[in-house]
C-alpha cells in the first residue's frame, strides 16, 4: 500500500527557510551563526532565508542537502512549490489557450 501526501491547494507550501528556522536548526543545537559558517554563506544571507525574504537558490540547496544529509532535492522541490503557487496566485493566464498535440 502506497500513500499519496493530499495537501489543499488553496494553502501556500511552507517556505523551506520556515522549516530551517523552526525544526531543523534547532535541533542541532548549533547557533544560526555557526550553520551559516558551516554552509559557506553570512549570516545575513541565512537570515534572509530563515524570515522568508530570500529564496532557497540551487547552490544554497546543495550546501543544505549535504548539511544535514538530506540532499539538495527536498530544499528545491520545497522551493519549487512554495514559487510555483505564488506564481499561480499572481500570474493571470486568463487569455492563454490550452493546446494539445496532435496524434501523429
């Protein structure tokens, strides 16, 4: 038996600096000084992550993912979701045809 995660659509994805700040620094019992050394990156640069001013970039993922030894996909995809409902929000696509491809 597989389960499927359901999450309401209508409910933005959690900012992946919200799980950093909350669950996953804490419990390393680190500083947030100490992880922003420890990543390669100042202290503001992580701050900005932790207050969900910044996103999440590609390279700050692969230091996150070896980090904590999670790997760099779960800081993107959290990423991807959390600016990809934005998106949906913000973007109005109200005059763009939906096409299909032609069976060859």
């Amino acid at each position: 038996m597989t389960f499927v995660a359901r999450r309401n659509r209508a409910r933005c994805p959690t900012h992946p600096g919200v799980l950093l700040r909350e669950d996953v620094i804490p419990a390393t019992g680190r500083t947030k000084s100490e992880i922003a050394g420890l990543l390669g990156i100042s202290r503001q640069h992580l701050y900005d992550i932790l207050g969900e001013r910044k996103p999440v970039s590609p390279s700050v993922a692969v230091r996150l993912g070896k980090l904590f030894g999670d790997g760099a996909g779960v800081w993107t995809r959290m990423q991807a979701a959390y600016d990809t409902w934005h998106a949906e929000q913000n973007e109005d696509v109200s005059g763009i045809p939906t096409i299909r491809a032609k069976a060859a």
